[in-house]
C-alpha cells in the first residue's frame, strides 16, 4: 500500500454519512457508503437497464480503435482508500492538477478522464506490434496542446490507424471519450438541467427564453428560430434539449479544431437531421461537407419521440486534419501520419458509421497488474 498513495485526498466529513454494514465476501469485508451529496444521486431504474443494456451489447466491440467510452461517474462512490489508489495510477503531475479541484465530484470527474485517456493510449499500442505494449499507464507521456487537449507524446499511427486521436468531455452524470483513426475527432457531453426551474407553484418549468436570451451571441438567428419552433410546437423540455443538442455540436466542433471556446460560436451554424441523429454544418456562410456530426442520446432512447429528462446528448465530430489549430505544432506532428485524402477516400472516412458508446466501470480502468489491488482498495 505505501507505494500507491502520494497525493492523497480526502473528503470533508459532512459531505457523506457512512454506514458500516459488512457483508461477507469471497475476497473481503466491504463497506457500502452512502452517499448524501446531490452529485452522487443514484440513477433510476429505467436509467440502470439501458445503460446495462448499452454495456451488454457492446462490450466485445473490442477489435476497432473508433473507441467510444462511456463512465457514469455519478455512480462511483469510492471511499478515501479506493480513490487515493485509483489516483496512484497517474503520474504525480497529474495527481497534482486532480487534487487543485475543489469539489470531489470534479476530482472524480478529472481522474477519470485521465484514465480513459491512458487506456485509449494502452489500447492503441496493443494494437501495434512491438513492445511498447508493455509500458505501465502511468510510465506513458501525455501532452497537451495549447488549447488544452491531450494527445500521446510518441507517435501511435498505424497501418489501419495512421491519424489515431482522441477526445474527452465530462458533464453531469457522464466522462466521455470518443477516438478517430483518420479524420481528428472532438467529443462533448451536454447534460440535462441547463434550464433552471422557475415554477412557483410547486411545477418544474422551464424558461427556454430566457435560455436563449442569455446565449444570444453563440447560437445563430436560425438556430435560436429553430429551437423557439421546436419549443412551441413540443413544449419546454423538447426546446432545452435541441438547445443542448446545438451547443453540444458547437463544442464538438471547436474541441476538434483546438481552439475552445475562444473561437465566436455564431460562425458554426447547424442544421440537426432528426431522424439520423446527424447534423450538418456551415462555417462562415459556408458549407462544409468535409465535417460530419453524430449525436448519441445517453442513456440510450429507447422510443423515438420520448424526451427524458435524464438525457444526455454526446456528440462526436470528424473533421479534417488542415483544420486544426495547433500553435506549438506538435499534435499535428506526432498524431497525424496521413495528412492527404482524395475526395472519395475522405467521403469514406466520413461515412464510416460512429459506433454506439460503450459504457465501462472504472474497475474496466484499471490495468490488469492492478486488478487485485484495486478489489482490496475498494
């Protein structure tokens, strides 16, 4: 145990109230905790049978490095000991810039994505031949660009993945990351609750108005038409959803190029195709064919029409590799071994179908030398 835990964290004692209820065990005695704090809101039963569902119906699609992962963090109620040793599993920087987060529901959410980031590393790498599959997750080198996104220090590129990139998002409930093996990818999760309950008569109502007020200078005239028809003819919940689904698309976009939210959102201009779940863009007046948008509902929707309040929109954006913006130019040197496509050859990586999210536990985190002392840990 003394190896693991350097930085160590531990949460303030009024943010949960643990219940020493042993169970017998084939390996240990565990505890279950509690969780009193409103981020770690258990999810209902409807929610736990798609995800499960979602779990069981993909977890083999092992073999493609279109990786698409999916955490529900909100569900993850781990105490100090288990933390602290998932923690251990990143270098000490990145331990360090975990710890910098105040609320423990953002460390939880910072830690993960670092995970999932080296696991898409260590998945990369075991498809490659040689022995850099040997490295620890926390021996590997993550950089990070100007704006923020990570990529591996070392090149991962492929005979089947020349261009192997990935993306991370967390909001709400969900720690996301999305990979590409051709075109540069961006990922972003949009949770529910953007619009906040203003009903005095003991109603939940939502103001899409006022929603739109306020960001009036990152969606487009025809976007805010768009989501003040869908509003009028669906209702409150259907409009804060479309808007969630235009901002995730925006945020998709700008994470892809690198740029954030420092580039003026009103430039990106979508058009959502319901039916598919697609949408299609045009960058200052123009249109861009060469960027495709898929948007995933999460948990899973089982009807069409039905609008739940769980929902969660993740949306994966392709785009391509001279769209990027990369100041210190290393992510485009390291990343990116195939800059040059023919029209019909990018058509191709552009109509590749965007796999379904595959929903793992953080135990799928954890490298397999570890696995034991993880169960002991938790």
């Amino acid at each position: 145990r003394n190896a693991f835990p350097v930085v160590a964290i531990r949460r303030p004692e009024t943010e949960e109230v643990t219940f020493d209820i042993r169970i017998a065990k084939k390996r240990s005695a565990k505890r279950l905790r509690l969780q009193t704090s409103h981020h770690s809101a258990r999810p209902n039963a409807r929610v736990r049978a798609a995800e499960r569902a979602q779990t069981m119906t993909h977890a083999s699609s092992h073999d493609s490095l279109a990786l698409r992962w999916c955490v529900n963090a909100s569900t993850w109620n781990p105490d100090d000991e288990e933390f602290n040793f998932i923690l251990s599993l990143l270098p000490l920087r990145e331990r360090e810039d975990v710890a910098r987060f105040k609320h423990f529901a953002d460390r939880k959410r910072a830690v993960l994505s670092r995970l999932l980031v080296r696991c898409a590393i260590l998945r990369a790498l075991a498809s490659m031949d040689g022995t850099k599959n040997k490295l620890r997750m926390e021996d590997l080198h993550v950089k990070r660009t100007k704006g923020a996104k990570p990529f591996y220090a070392t090149s991962l590129a492929s005979a089947r993945a020349p261009n192997f990139n990935f993306n991370v998002s967390h909001e709400g409930d969900y720690v996301v990351l999305a990979s590409e093996t051709h075109a540069v990818v961006g990922v972003d999760v949009a949770a529910p609750g953007q619009v906040r309950a203003i009903g005095g008569n003991g109603r939940a109502e939502r103001d899409v108005e006022a929603l739109l007020r306020t960001f009036t200078m990152t969606l487009t005239d025809r976007e805010i038409a768009a989501i003040r028809a869908k509003t009028a003819r669906d209702g409150e919940r259907a409009g804060e959803d479309l808007f969630r689904r235009h901002w995730s698309l925006k945020e998709a976009m700008v994470k892809a190029i690198g740029v954030g939210l420092a580039m003026d959102l009103r430039r990106c201009e979508f058009t959502i195709d319901e039916a598919t779940s697609t949408a299609r863009v045009t960058l200052d007046g123009k249109p861009r064919d060469d960027w495709s948008f898929h948007m995933h509902a999460f948990p899973p929707i089982v009807e069409s029409s039905e609008i739940r309040g769980d929902t969660h929109w993740i949306t994966v954006s392709r785009g391509p590799i001279e769209d990027i913006v990369d100041a210190h130019g290393d992510f485009l040197d390291t990343a990116f071994s195939q800059r040059q496509f023919d029209a019909d050859a990018w058509r191709r990586v552009l109509d590749e179908p965007s796999p379904p999210f595959e929903l793992i536990t953080v135990g799928d985190l954890v490298p397999i030398e570890h696995k034991n002392a993880f169960e002991e840990a938790g």
